[in-house]
C-alpha cells in the first residue's frame, strides 16, 4: 500500500460529466480536470437508477452527443452510491459538457415514467471539479484508466494553512519513493470546486484487487526509516483534516467512455447486453446478443 500522505477519496458521482478532451493533453498525458458526482441512490432502487443510466446511453447514441463518462460502484464505504467521472482538457469543455448533459436529460425529462423514476430512485448527488497537480503524481504514465477494473481512490482534506507543508511533505515522500523504486503509481488531482477546504484526490486504477497483493512492505522500509515516519506521522497530524479510502469497480454496462479509451480495451467495454429502450425494460423471450460499444458505434459508415 502507499506510503504517501495523500490519501484516497471517497469517489461518489454521477450526472455532469464532460467530454475527455484528447487535444489539450497535460504534461503527462492525463486529463487536465476531472468531474467527479456522487449520487446517493435509494436501497432496492439499484436497478432503477440503471434503466435510467441506460436511457441516458441510448440518447447520447441516436444524438450521436460526445459527451462521456466512466461509471462506476464503490465496493467499500457507502455501497448505495453511483459513481461516475468525466474528464476535460479545459473549463470550456466543462461548460460544454454540461450543456450537452442538460439536452440529454430535457430530451429523456419528456418522458414522464423518466422523470418520475428519476426522483424516486435518488435520495442526493454532489459533484466535483478537480485540476491536475502533475507534480504530486507518481508514475503517472503507469497511471492506466483505460485498462483499469478498479479504482483505487483516495481523498485527503487539508487543515487551514497546512497546504504548503503538506505538499513539501508529499514532494518528499514521492522523492522516496522514486529512490526505493516502490512499485506504485497514481495520479493527484487537487478540489478546486465542491468541497470548503484544500482537498487532495489520488487516483490509482487497477487491472485487479489482486494489484493490491503486491507486497511493497520491505521496499517501504528501506526509505521509509523510521525516524522519516516519525516525522511524516507528526506532519499530517498537523495538517491533515481527515482521509479516506474507497474501492470501486467500475461498470462498463452503464458507462460511455470515450473512443480512445474504449479502442484501447474494446474486450472490457463492449457492452455485453443489449441496452434496454425504455425506463424501465421488460423483454420475454428475446435472444441476447452483443452489441458494440456505444462510441464505437457512433462512427459506423452511415
């Protein structure tokens, strides 16, 4: 497990989501902002929010809309929320995006069944905006989205005037681990919108839990001495809020990744099951065939 002192956040979201701006890459070809929502979904209400989810896919296709997400579930913590991210190379294509997302959802808000499944299957939501911190990232080019399974994220909020000793102290853990050659990674991405304090995000994607089996303990060690994580432990209590852990599994049947993303893995995000055309859906007797994925086929030859 890292050793670093930014811990994992709480990745809840869902709803306005942005296009994955695949123009305007950052230094280290990650996206530059991330939209992070969390919907608290209703208990028993799972398979609802899912025809809802489904809806919205189908909209986006038959609009040919370039709006895209990744969603997902967390595994741990709050089981009942819905998450979902987005990604964007600049405010602009935030902006965008959010527009694109109101037409999808005035376009489904005509249906009546839609709107009314809409509010009795969701109890909250909150949404996230956060830049990247290109500085604070750790092998960031291991930093694999397409190809990840699971998301290992964490989310630690600084104490009022902490933020600068807590970024030096951060610099110098990743400086340990570079020296160690800790076999870790992941990408830190800092709130600039939707929480009251500096918060700071890191993101790890995993191909499996079982990436989490790696021992990495003796590698610590050897860096991490023990008068160093005296000093680190002494450090974030002086300026660390809180912190928290959270898995998610990422759900490739209810998310629109972008077409990059999608070629790079087509196996995982080729939808499986036929998207349901209404909210929600009942077929009897109906073969299931695969289908493509909802970005692949927007660029069939007409």
């Amino acid at each position: 497990m890292k050793m670093t002192l930014a811990v994992v956040l709480a990745v809840v979201l869902v709803s306005s989501l942005v296009a994955l701006a695949a123009d305007n890459p950052s230094p280290t070809n990650l996206p530059k902002l991330i939209v992070l929502n969390r919907e608290d979904i209703k208990m028993g209400r799972m398979g609802e929010h899912d025809a809802l989810m489904h809806q919205l896919i189908q909209t986006a296709n038959s609009t040919h809309s370039d709006f895209h997400w990744i969603s997902g579930k967390s595994i741990t913590g709050n089981t009942s929320e819905f998450i979902a991210v987005g990604f964007a190379g600049s405010y602009a294509d935030v902006q965008q995006g959010m527009q694109d997302l109101n037409q999808l959802q005035q376009a489904n808000l005509q249906n009546a069944e839609y709107e009314r499944q809409s509010v009795e299957s969701h109890l909250s939501g909150h949404s996230i905006i956060a830049h990247l911190r290109a500085e604070l990232c750790y092998r960031p080019e291991q930093v694999d989205i397409a190809n990840a399974r699971y998301w290992d994220v964490t989310m630690i909020e600084i104490k009022p005037g902490g933020r600068r000793d807590f970024e030096e102290l951060e610099k110098e853990s990743i400086e340990l681990h570079k020296k160690g050659n800790i076999d870790e990674r992941w990408a830190t991405y800092e709130v600039a919108y939707g929480t009251p304090n500096t918060t700071l995000i890191e993101l790890t994607p995993l191909r499996s839990l079982a990436d989490l089996d790696v021992d990495t303990q003796a590698a610590h060690q050897a860096v991490f001495t023990t008068p160093i994580r005296r000093q680190f432990q002494a450090m974030a209590k002086d300026s660390v809020v809180y912190e928290e852990n959270t898995l998610i599994t990422i759900r490739p049947e209810i998310s629109r990744p972008a077409p990059d993303i999608v070629a790079a893995n087509p196996d995982f995000w080729t939808v499986k099951e036929p998207v349901a055309s209404t909210v929600p859906a009942k077929t009897k007797g109906k073969k299931k065939t695969p289908v493509q994925p909802a970005t692949l086929k927007e660029n069939e030859p007409k």
